[in-house]
C-alpha cells in the first residue's frame, strides 16, 4: 500500500513532469515525449522471448534482491527494465504489437528513474506480476501508480469519462484516446467512476483437450458509490456454464451490452443489474451495474 504523503508526492512528481513536457491535454498521451524529458534513452529492440542468458552477465552483481536474481533465470518472463547506471529503459520488443501495455510499461520504468526515493534501486526488473496495479510490494507499486496517473492525466481521464454514456463502448473509447490497454482503462474507468459499477475481469484457462469449460476470477473492482451502496458482491472464484456472461464467452460473442443479471451481495441483498460484456481473446471483461444507472453524457459512443 503507498501512504497518502507518498501518493501526494508521486502526484506532484506526475504533475510537473506532464506540465514541462507539455503534455498534459495531448492524445494519446504522448509517452516518448515524456521519455525524453525525463532524460533517460530507450531500447525496445530486444527480443527478451529469446535473448541469450549471456546479455545479463553484466547486470547480475548490480542485484541485491533474491527475487529479482530469479528473474534472470526466466528472461522471456521479463517485460522491461530500468538501468540507473546508464539512464536506460529497456523494453520487450514483443510488446510492439500492444502499444496500451507497452506505454505502461515505459512509464513504470520512468517511474523507477524519476521518483527519486527509489535511487537505491540501480538495476529494476519487471515482469507481468510487478507490472500488475494490484502488485503492493512498495517500490513497484509506487512505480505503478506513477505510471497510470501519468497514462491517464490525473483528472483528465474522469473528465472525459462524464462526457460519455456508462458503459464498455465509452471505455474502449477511452483506451485509445489516451493510448492504454483495455484491462488499465477498464480498471481506472471503474475506479474512477462517480456511477455505481462495478468490473468483473475473468481468465480463460484451458483444460488438457484445448477448450474452456470455466472462467476463472482475474480481478474485481468497485467504485466507492457501488461499495457505499450495495457492499461486495457475493460471487465465486469460478464460473461455469450457468452463468450468462460464460454463455457469451461459449458462444463467441466478442462484445454487447444487453445484459441482465440477478446477484447477491455480501450483505444478503438481491441486486438487479445489468452488464456488458467484452471479451479481448486473453480476458473476459464483465461491467456490472444496477438497472436504470445512467451517465450524463454529451456524446454518445457507437463500439465496432
């Protein structure tokens, strides 16, 4: 967890760095830009799924943490890295075919070089586990905290957000306006949110004949008005064929927003709600929110 002061610094430190770059209000969120303010070169032509174990021969002795040394032992695992020494950011070149991760990715690294707290920290590796917004170990969380305020544009993200209608096409929308991948623009549009809604993010994992009987839980997050009204949700880690949105998924629909689903909260409530549902090959994205809940919006999105 990152403590209100640290929070409040990192913000600052995202804030200045948008500010002097110029490029706050700038689509997408010119990330190069913000690259070569902040001083550091890049290299993104290394193809870490098949690099030579020999590349990290000089970086080992710069590692202090066991389980960073390990990553070394995983090379494909690895994502990107910062190398303080050397003001280089390293990235996957694998990642060029998904720039919303890719753009994160380059941020977290920036965030490992500009919050200057973290100077001890002389060779940062990180993979999809470090790299996930739920990750607490300090460091990388702090890093990944900077690198979405700074995707995002602090308030300008939520502002954008009320000028649409709720719902899955507003987000993917969103996602391209300011550059991100789906999973983080959903994340950060429900946490954001000031409507009641909630996301629902499902694995699908793959039994031994190739096919996907069950979608498993990835992740859950609420917004504060969902939490403030109705609690948690009372749901399972997985979900078989009953379910409406594994039927979606069963039946290839790839994304709709007609949705009608009856669930239990945590508190012994029925709640009526209804839900979109998009499914990018890798995850399955349930958006869920009580029935009759609307957005204000000014503009209407059309998904295709």
């Amino acid at each position: 967890m990152i403590d209100d002061f640290t929070r409040k610094e990192i913000e600052k430190i995202s804030r200045n760095i948008l500010k002097e770059s110029k490029s706050f209000d700038v689509f997408p969120t010119p990330v190069d830009k913000i690259l070569s303010y902040s001083n550091f070169a890049v290299d993104n032509k290394i193809d870490l799924q098949n690099i030579d174990d020999s590349f990290f021969d000089s970086f080992k002795e710069k590692l202090v943490d066991p389980s960073k040394k390990a990553l070394l032992h995983a090379l494909s695992k690895i994502k990107g890295f910062f190398y303080r020494e050397e003001k280089i950011i390293y990235i996957d070149a694998n990642l060029d075919q998904n720039l919303g991760k890719k753009n994160f990715v380059k941020l977290h690294e920036i965030g490992h070089g500009v919050l200057s707290w973290q100077d001890e920290i002389i060779l940062a590796l990180d993979n999809d586990e470090t790299l996930s917004e739920e990750y607490d170990e300090q460091f990388e969380a702090e890093a990944n905290y900077f690198a979405s305020i700074t995707l995002f544009q602090h308030d300008r993200f939520l502002e954008e957000c009320e000028k649409l209608n709720l719902g899955l096409g507003a987000v993917m929308s969103l996602r391209k306006k300011f550059g991100a991948s789906v999973h983080s623009a959903f994340r950060n549009y429900v946490l954001q949110s000031k409507n009641r809604c909630a996301l629902l993010v499902l694995n699908h994992p793959v039994n031994a004949n190739g096919f996907t009987n069950v979608l498993t839980t990835r992740d859950l997050f609420y917004s504060k008005f969902f939490l403030q009204e109705f609690g948690e949700l009372m749901l399972p880690n997985e979900f078989g064929f009953k379910w409406a949105f594994v039927q979606d998924f069963k039946f290839q629909k790839k994304f709709h927003e007609k949705g009608a689903i009856s669930l239990d909260t945590k508190d012994g409530e029925k709640l009526e709600a209804s839900y979109h549902f998009f499914n990018n090959t890798y995850n399955s994205f349930v958006f869920i929110f009580p029935k009759g809940e609307k957005n204000r919006a000014k503009t209407k999105v059309v998904f295709q």
